[in-house]
C-alpha cells in the first residue's frame, strides 16, 4: 500500500517537526507539506503538484484559526480530509466542529502511535470518533424521539439506506461493494445521492445523520 499523503499545520514548530520526524519513521505515512499558519498552509497548497488526502490542523492559532482554515479547505480542496487537534479540546465543542465538516476532533495529548492510527482510519474510512464522543452523541438523542417524515424528494432508498449503514460500520467503497455484489463505482454513486439529499459535507457527517435518524446505533459503530 502507498504511504498517505498528510500535510501538517500548526502554529508550534516543535510539535510539528516532532510529528513529523515520528510519521517519516513508520513508512505509513508520507508527510508532503508542513505548515505554522492557516495562511501559509493556504499559500503551499496553492502551489502543489500533490495534494494531501489527510491534514492535521491545530485548532487555536494566531490570525486564521482552524475553523476558519477549515472552511476554506471544504470550499477550494474538498478532498482533504482535516483532522483537527486542539489543547482546548473540549467535547462540547464536538457538534461544531463535524457540522464545519472535518472528519475527526482530537485532544492534542493524544499519543503518536494512536495518532497514526487514527490518520490511517481517517484515509481508509472517512472519519473518526473517540468513545467519548460517541457516548456524547448517544446521550443526545433520545431512543424514543420519532423518525423524522422526509420530504419525498430526500427519502433514501433502500439501497441507500443500506449502504450508509455500511459506512457507519467503516466499511470502505470497496468494502461495501465486495458485500453488496455491485462495482464501487455504483457505490460510489449511491455515496454522492447520500451526500445530496442528507445535506452532509463529509462521511463524519453521514454517521451522524444515520444516529440521528435513528437508522443505526451508536454501539454498532466500531472503534479502533
């Protein structure tokens, strides 16, 4: 398997130069871009040949933060997945950043080995939760709220239904498709219906969706 290709952003160059001299050891991972500023992460992407699939974003920075970073990420460069890391990570914080549309929300005293694993899940599958957080949004959503009626033109379809249920359980594109017995490029067509008719920026946002629609359980959803 190709190494993944990251960027990294954050205003302490210590922390960067330590993650990335810990990532260019594991061979997992191929760090293309560093950066110490939402500016000058904007201004390098702007120039590569390559972009990254995974960027670890501080959250709190000086003049453009993360969210405002983020933002403009999901508007130019959609096809980064942003995981943010925060020392002000705080769960009530959670539900703001998966609606800014960033795949996964992590404290920044996370270990490096454990944070290689997460940047592998995301690349694979899309998103990532801790525990907590999925804790946090089981105990949001009340286990006798009603299914909400959907306009008819939003209605999922079985099949759909079916292969968000699959995305909740992490399964890749072909993943689904292997157990599905159709090609992932139908899959991936089914994804983009998903996307529309949800309304959600990313897979995080899908899971999401499916909890609060109560078309699957947040026990059913693994953690790595």
């Amino acid at each position: 398997m190709n190494p993944i290709p990251i960027a990294i952003t954050d205003d302490d160059f210590l922390i960067v130069e330590l993650l990335k001299s810990h990532f260019d050891r594991q061979g997992q991972i191929d760090v293309i871009l560093t950066a110490n500023s939402g500016e000058e992460l904007i201004a390098l992407l702007e120039k590569q040949d390559q972009l990254p699939q995974v960027l670890l974003l501080d959250l709190k920075m000086k003049e453009m933060d993360g969210v405002e970073v983020t933002n403009i990420l999901k508007v130019n460069y959609p096809s980064i997945s942003v995981i943010v890391m925060s020392s002000h990570y705080k769960l009530s914080f959670m539900g703001f950043m998966l609606k800014s549309g960033v795949s996964a929300f992590i404290p920044k005293g996370i270990s490096p080995d454990k944070l290689l694993s997460i940047v592998v899940e995301v690349a694979e599958k899309g998103f990532f939760f801790l525990p907590e957080q999925l804790t946090i949004l089981r105990n949001q959503i009340s286990s006798k709220s009603p299914q909400p009626v959907l306009h008819e033109k939003n209605t999922l379809s079985e099949r759909e239904v079916e292969i968000l249920k699959l995305i909740c359980q992490q399964k890749t594109s072909k993943e689904i498709a292997e157990v599905l017995f159709i090609a992932a490029r139908t899959v991936d067509g089914h994804k983009n219906n998903l996307f529309a008719k949800t309304g959600a920026k990313n897979v995080a946002g899908l899971v999401i969706y499916a909890i609060q629609q109560q078309l699957v359980d947040t026990s059913e959803i693994p953690i790595i």
